[in-house]
C-alpha cells in the first residue's frame, strides 16, 4: 500500500484529501504543522507529501528543500497562490510537482499516481538490502569507497557502512557501470527512474550532491563525480580507470 502524507494547517482540506484518497488504497496521514511533519518523517517515511506552502511555523519552500536534501520521496506542493513564480521556486528547490488550490481532486490523483511511479515503495529497497547478507560479496572501488552492487552496499575506507537511498545506489550504479562517459540529466533520470526530463526537474543534481559528500574527500572540489559544463555528469575512477 502506498503511504502519502497530507501537510496543511486547513484541518478541512486534510480531511477532504483523506476521504478522497483513501477509497483508491493510499494509506493516508495528517500533518498540520512543519514540526510535526519532522517528527513523522522521523517515525516512518511516506512515499509522497503533498506539502502545503503556507505553514504556520515554517515555510513549506524551506521544507521541500529539506525534505528532498534527507530524503528520497515524493513531493507535490500545493499553494493557494497559484504565481508562477512560487511554482518555479517550488520545483527548483527538489519539489516533483506543484499544485495550486482550489483543485479538482481528480487531477490531484492523477499527479500523486504520476509521482508514485517515480519513486519505488520504500520496502523493496530494504527487503533488497535485507536478503544480501552474505561476505562473499565482490567489492569494487568507487571514489575513496568500496561498493558490493549485489549486496547494495558502500563502505568507506575504514570498513564503515555508509547509508544510501534506493535512488542514491541506483545513481552510483549507473556512474560505475559507465565510467568516462558524459551522462546528462537526461540519461541519468532514465538510468535511475526511467522517467521523462523535466526542464525543472533538479532531483539529479541533488543526489549527485548528495552522493559526492559520501564518496568524495572534498565534495566541493569533486575528483570522481565530475560537472561538464552544459553536459551533465562525468564518473572519473580512482587512478583514471
């Protein structure tokens, strides 16, 4: 079952969504606060938010930001404001689409099921993680790091477990089993999601972000994971491989 999370201080709009999305088989939660959306990412991860961007205690562009920087789920701003402009900002922050009230629910339904196809339910990453526990694994190197793809794992160079999204391993995987070659956003979000580009769609540049802070010495000044201007991103081997 799907699990998605509606964050809103309008305790009418929660309930409506509730009620409209929980006959489709989405198991479906509330939050009405940037604070208590925090504490329930901490609890148990949905698979997508749809996010508010007015929020008594936080601005929801800050939590998207937030959200897509920790986290690999969907999320789907929804806005009373309808500017082009917050729309803009809220996809360039990592959001995955953008909705602006009043809404009909039907479009809202087709834009989570579109949403949900990006992103694979959480348990089959960790079920995936689960079943490969054997220490005959093949190590490779990436980066300053070792690398079981059987296993899914990425160990630093102490022997330390280092933890990685479902989308995160799947990015490092395309990089190592392509090495040298020029990959542009474009063929990255179809290596890993097997999704259309988006001219707003950010997410890769995060998580390659995200993956050079665990991989590189100095993610500001990446050695492996390389920026080609205008092209996308090039995975350079310890030693040039």
């Amino acid at each position: 079952m799907h699990n998605i999370l509606v964050v809103d201080d309008d305790a009418d709009i929660r309930e409506m969504l509730v009620d409209y999305l929980s006959p489709f088989g989405y198991q479906v939660s509330q939050a009405e606060s940037a604070t208590q959306l925090r504490a329930m990412l901490q609890a148990c991860l949905p698979q997508v938010v749809l996010l508010d961007v007015s929020l008594p205690d936080e601005d929801g562009l800050s939590l998207a930001r937030h959200i897509r920087e920790h986290y690999d789920i969907g999320i789907i701003m929804v806005s009373g404001a309808g500017a082009t402009v917050d729309r803009i900002i809220g996809l360039e922050v990592g959001a995955d689409d953008y909705v602006s009230k009043p809404f009909d629910p039907r479009e809202l339904l087709a834009r989570v099921k579109s949403v949900i196809r990006r992103y694979p339910p959480l348990s089959s990453a960790l079920s995936a993680t689960a079943t490969n526990t054997t220490d005959t694994q093949a190590w490779r190197p990436f980066g300053r790091c070792q690398v079981d793809l059987d296993g899914r794992r990425l160990l630093d160079g102490g022997g330390a477990e280092i933890p990685l999204t479902s989308m995160e391993f799947d990015l490092l995987r395309v990089f190592l089993e392509r090495p040298n070659r020029v990959l542009s956003r474009d063929d990255l979000l179809g290596l890993t999601q097997n999704r259309d580009w988006d001219p707003f769609d950010r997410s890769i540049d995060i998580r390659v972000a995200r993956l050079r802070k665990k991989i590189e010495a100095t993610p500001d000044k990446p050695e492996f994971i390389k920026t080609v201007r205008g092209a996308g991103y090039r995975y350079q081997p310890p030693g040039g491989g």
